[in-house]
C-alpha cells in the first residue's frame, strides 16, 4: 500500500491525523482526586491566582456529589489529600472544613449539564480586566479557536454567587456552550472531563490576553467562522486534551510532587 499523501485532501487528512491521534496520544493514569489537584496547581502556575477566588470542581462517583477544595486554601496549596467531598447543598461528606460558598451555582449547573464531569471558575487577570469593559471575549487567533463558538456571555454582574438566583442564572446563560464569560466577574468553562476544562481555562485566559493586547493596537478583525469552527473541532479532541494536560502536569510536578499526596 502506498503511504503517498500528497494526493489526499484536507478532510482526508483531517481524519488520517484524528485516526492516528487515537492510536498514538495517550493520557494520564492520575485519580480523579490527584486530576483535579493538578488543575489547581497548573492553574495556579498559568496565571489564574486570585487568593482564594475561584472554586475547581468534580463530579464524584455518587450522583448528587463533587469533589473540591477546602475555603481557605489558595490553589497553590490544593493537593489530592486536603480535596471534599460535598453535596449539592455544600454539606461535607469527606474531609476537614468547608467549601466555597460560591459553589452553590456548581450545584445547579450539575443539575442542569448531565454532561458536566468538571467545573472551573477563576479571576484570572486578562479574563477579569477584560470583564471590566462589559464586552465578549473575541476569538479570533488560531490558538484561541477550542473556545470559537462556544462561550457565552453574561453581560450584567449578578453580584456575589452566593444564592440560589445566581446559580439559576448562570446555569441558563452558559446554555450547551463550554465556557461562559462573566462581566465584573471572570470565566467559567464546564466540560466532559478534569483535562478538557483545565485546559480551556488555560486558553481562555491567553485568549483574554491576546484580546487585550491586540485592541489596544487596532480593530480586532474577525475570522472566517468556517474555518473557525474547522479549528475548534480540530484542536478539540479529547486525546489532545489528554497528552496536553499531561504536559502541563509533568510541568507542574518539577515543583508540586506534593499535590499528589
């Protein structure tokens, strides 16, 4: 058989390279626990320390529970020893202390996205100076294209996300979309697993950055949204997502071996 490519095109090299992709990239053999403690520290080595703004959670493997991290805790200090386990009224199942008020809308966006496995809320400063000027975060740079299409924007602040409104609020804005952008505020990505988020969060934020950079220089100009869409589905794939959480988590483990304790 000839492995002469020069004839094929693009969609048949489109699907050549997601064949292979799926024979060749593989993941990580992290818990769901240790997965999620890695996010908060490569988050926390990628720009999206705010104190202790900001929760990161996980379903847990009973209906109705997620895993995340203790009040009080700053993401650098996450590790897959100090996590919940709570409930969707916040209660604590395992583990000392207490979670984030806030996460109460973490509740009702699992109730609402059966597709959700995990939840990222940050402050990061690109994403939360970019709120600021109450407009949509504007994809339109090849690296940014896993989010083209696919955030939302709730243009008004809700104020604190502490009750039961916000969290219905939140959940109704974000709609089918991955991400969700909060004017005042910051982002929101929910995702099918720990390290598409992660690294949607991780985009997001360069993607604020780049907006920023870029308007501050001119008129953002807007891509072709077929070719926008050609890039999302083809940077998203979960075996990307996969080998690139890898990287960031063999990154971050140089300097946080502790987190997986």
């Amino acid at each position: 058989m000839s492995n002469d490519t020069f004839d094929l095109n693009k969609d048949q090299l489109i699907k050549q390279s997601f064949d292979q992709m799926d024979v060749h990239l593989q993941g990580t053999q992290y818990s769901k626990a240790q997965k999620l403690a890695l996010t908060c520290r490569i988050l926390f080595d990628n720009g999206h320390d705010s104190g202790l703004a900001g929760q990161i959670t996980a379903r847990a493997e009973q209906p109705g529970t997620y895993l995340t991290q203790r009040l009080g805790l700053g993401f650098d200090e996450i590790s897959a020893s100090n996590l919940l386990l709570v409930d969707e009224n916040l209660e604590v199942l395992q583990g000392d202390g207490m979670a984030n008020p806030a996460n109460r809308f973490h509740s009702w966006l699992y109730r609402a996205r059966p597709d959700v496995q995990c939840i990222i809320h940050t402050h990061a400063v690109h994403t939360a100076a970019l709120s600021m000027l109450e407009v949509p975060l504007e994809i339109s740079h090849m690296d940014n294209c896993v989010l083209y299409d696919d955030v939302a924007f709730l243009p008004k602040w809700p104020g604190v996300p502490v009750g039961n409104e916000e969290g219905a609020l939140i959940a109704e804005a974000i709609g089918d979309k991955r991400a969700l952008f909060l004017a005042h505020h910051g982002l929101l990505v929910a995702c099918p697993s720990i390290e598409e988020a992660c690294i949607l969060a991780i985009a997001f934020e360069r993607a604020a950055r780049m907006h920023l950079l870029a308007a501050s220089a001119g008129k953002i100009q807007p891509i072709d949204p077929d070719l926008g869409r050609e890039a999302h589905d083809w940077i998203l794939r979960s075996q990307r997502s996969a080998v690139g959480f890898a990287y960031y988590a063999r990154r971050s483990l140089r300097k946080n071996e502790d987190c997986l304790a």
